[in-house]
C-alpha cells in the first residue's frame, strides 16, 4: 500500500534523521549542477529607483521613502539563467520512486544551504546536509539557487529581483520537474516542496497561489504566520551596497546588498548549540540579496491547498518569533504545542489533510546548522 502524503512528509525528517549513525554509513549521492534557462513574467511593485549609492544607511532611507502597499504593479519579464543541483537518491524505497523534493533557500543564502553550507569539518559525511538524508531515505533532490542569488543570473535587483519573479521562476521549474522538461532532470509526479526562511515565504505563496497544481506537500522551515524579528533583524545585518563589501561582487548593482555583521547572533541559537566552527564559515560565506526581494508590497492569504503541511522553526529563531537577535533580553522563546507561535502557522492552511509544527530546541534560524538541531530532533515528532 503507497503510504499517504501526511506520511511521507514527515517520514523526510524522521527515520534516518533520528540516527545520524545510519548516515555515517550511507553512500555519497550522486549529484550534478545544472543551469536552466527559464521564462518568466510577473507584476511586480512599482518600486521607485534605488538610490546611485553604495554607503551604509541607504536601504533604511530608502524603504522609510515610500509605503509599499500605495504603489501600483508593473508587468515585467525576462529570460533567466537559473542554477540547480540534482541529486539522485543513494536507497530505493517503495512508493518514493517517482518523487522529488525542490528545495527552495532563504535571504542571505544559496543552494548550498541544503548541503550544510558546503561547511568543510562536520564530524561525518552529511552531517548537516538535508540533501545527504533526504538521499539515504529514497528522495531524489532538487535545489536551485533563487534569482538574484547564488550562482543564478542578477537581474535588476529593483525592477526585477522581487517576490513575484521569484514566484513565476519557482513555478515554472516545478511545472518542469512534472513535465520532464528539464534538462539533466528525470520526471517525477509527485513533488514535495522543503523550503527555508524566505523559501518558505515563496513555497507558502505557491501553495495559495497554485493550491492544485503546486507542490503536493510542503515542508516549511524557520517561518511562522507572523514574522516578528524580521524588520531588526535586516537591521542587524548591517546591509551595504555588496561590491563594497566583498570584492567578488565588485560591478554589481548598488541595491544588491551584503550582510557586513551579526551573523552569527541572528542566525544562530545560544553558545554550545552549534559547533562555533560552522558559524565562523558561515560568517565568512556570502551573504547577499537583492533589495527587490524585501521592499515589495506583501499580504498573508490563508492557502486553499488541501494536503499536508509541515512547519519546522527553531525555539531561538530570531526571524520567526524573536527579536532579530539572540542577545537581546528577554531571550526568545518560540513556545511548544498548541498555541505556539509556530503552530499558528496553520491559521495559514485551514484546507490542509494534515498539519504538523516541529519546534527544535536548541536551535535558531538555521535548522540545519545546530549541534542537535533538526536532525537529530526529528526522530521525536
């Protein structure tokens, strides 16, 4: 009997997650980068321009400029570079044959979020890798970097780099995986959609916007209904012009946009939480997005998707429900059970079958990166 969709959603993140022993042993899987050429189109804000200035405080100056929820749409379209990686399952399990996960990463990141940041000294093989265990569990993989970020084409960061895009992208490679017409893809008919932090915002507007034929499940990751520390924690940051920041971004445009501090205390949970190594690389990586991507209009619409849901934040996210830091007293408590504040993420998904909030102690914004975190948590939902 083919197990239903409520069960393979959570079987992602529990079974091998709960034994990283098991994963020790698991082969590498079998990945490949691939580029997609992707047409897309979509009504995006009418932003004002963006300030010709690459010096600290232009952002805050910029967004206090106008009221995002005044100003009217503009059709915009484009064809776009988009960069992937592929991996193929390292098990067969039954029932999983003919389903992928598209993993979508959040602001400040890349595809290499799923591989544990491509982190060079974790205690074994996979250690923080979602791809590595989705793989040992039977799940091929599909994670790309967004538009704006990674190693995909930056367009205007303005005109073209906003939620709506991102949309129309994300759509049209899942319509791709389900048609077979991706190259270097197979095609797979069921799809299930993991996503972090800003990736959730996108994979819960594709579940309202596409409620039938988007993802057939969605496993949502650092989000809740009601993104508190957001606005302090883009703050914390400290975000400047990227090409003054970090020379490997030298010649892009002035409203893309670098973290310059704080990582690790809005990013992370409490010291002896992490492996402060992990934290020193993250901090040292890229982190930059595109201006478009926070200064556009933005509205929370229940999602008439009907089939299973799972929602998965830290108790010490500082996005989610803290304050945009972790040092900021009181410390954040995402609270448990019923009533939680990530529980009241299914407010979000009143038509789900099935709908489940993990809150991982111990850790922060990053799921993946905790000590314990996720991966070992998960045996417990």
């Amino acid at each position: 009997m083919r197990p239903s969709y409520a069960t393979v959603t959570i079987a992602l993140v529990t079974a091998c997650l709960a034994a990283p022993t098991q994963t020790r042993c698991s082969p590498k899987p079998l990945c490949k980068e691939l580029v997609f050429t992707i047409n897309a189109a979509a009504n995006n804000t009418a932003l004002p321009p963006y300030p010709n200035s690459t010096g600290p405080g232009v952002l805050f100056q910029y967004l206090s400029s106008f009221n995002a929820s005044a100003l009217g749409t503009v059709p915009t379209a484009g064809t776009f570079n988009i960069s992937a990686l592929y991996c193929e399952p390292t098990t067969k399990v039954k029932g999983r044959e003919g389903t992928i996960q598209y993993l979508l990463h959040g602001l400040l990141s890349n595809k290499e979020y799923w591989n544990g940041i491509d982190f060079p000294e974790p205690e074994f093989r996979g250690q923080y890798s979602w791809i590595s265990h989705a793989a040992s569990q039977g799940y091929a993989t599909l994670a790309i970097d967004n538009l704006g970020n990674g190693k995909s084409d930056r367009p205007d960061p303005i005109n073209i780099v906003q939620t709506p895009m991102q949309i129309s992208v994300v759509y049209s490679i899942l319509r791709g995986i389900r048609a077979g017409s991706l190259p270097g893809v197979p095609k797979y008919d069921k799809v299930i959609m993991g996503t972090h932090s800003y990736g959730s915002v996108l994979g819960r507007l594709i579940s309202t916007i596409f409620p039938t034929s988007g993802a057939d499940a969605y496993i949502l990751t650092a989000t809740a209904a009601n993104l508190t520390g957001l606005q302090q924690f883009i703050a914390n940051i400290g975000p400047r012009a990227a090409s003054v920041v970090d020379s490997r971004f030298e010649g892009l445009a002035p409203a893309y946009l670098s973290a310059t501090r704080n990582i690790r205390e809005v990013i992370y949970g409490l010291d002896g939480s992490f492996d402060p190594k992990i934290a020193e690389w993250d901090a040292a990586s890229p982190h930059v997005f595109g201006v478009g991507e926070i200064a556009g209009r933005g509205a929370t619409v229940p999602s008439s998707f009907a089939g299973p849901v799972m929602v998965i934040s830290g108790r010490q996210d500082q996005i989610a429900c803290g304050n945009g830091s972790i040092f900021d007293q009181p410390t954040v408590d995402c609270g448990l059970g019923p009533g939680s504040h990530v529980d009241e993420t299914r407010s979000l998904f009143p038509k789900a079958t099935a709908f489940q909030a993990y809150v991982p102690e111990n850790t922060g914004l990053r799921v993946l990166g905790s000590k314990r975190g996720l991966l070992e948590h998960a045996g417990k939902v």
